[in-house]
C-alpha cells in the first residue's frame, strides 16, 4: 500500500488553514479587537506549512 498522506500533503493543508485562518482572524481582529488569538493560531500554522514546503521535501 501506498502511503496517502504524505508531508507535502500535510504541509499545504497546513498552508490553506493557515491562511484561512489567519485571514479571518485578522478581520475579527480588526472589527472586535478579540480575534487576536485566531490571527496567533493562523499565522502559527501558515509559517509551520511553509517551513514544511521549503524544507526541500522532493517526493510528492
């Protein structure tokens, strides 16, 4: 069997919600001034996925 997930996988969908998060944080950061801790999260998450694709990972 083939391995399905592999780290390339896990580091864009690391990178998607990431920026999903981060970008929805930012909004609620600005309109209520409580969204920072989704902002921390989302950044958190979007710079761990592009650490992973720029770690030189060659096998997808």
């Amino acid at each position: 069997m083939r391995r399905n997930v592999t780290e390339f996988r896990i580091a864009l969908a690391l990178v998607v919600a990431g920026s999903l998060t981060a970008s929805a944080g930012g909004v609620l950061y600005s309109v209520h001034e409580r969204g920072f801790p989704a902002l921390a999260s989302g950044l958190a998450l979007l710079t761990t996925g592009l650490v992973m694709l720029g770690s030189g990972v060659r096998r997808r």
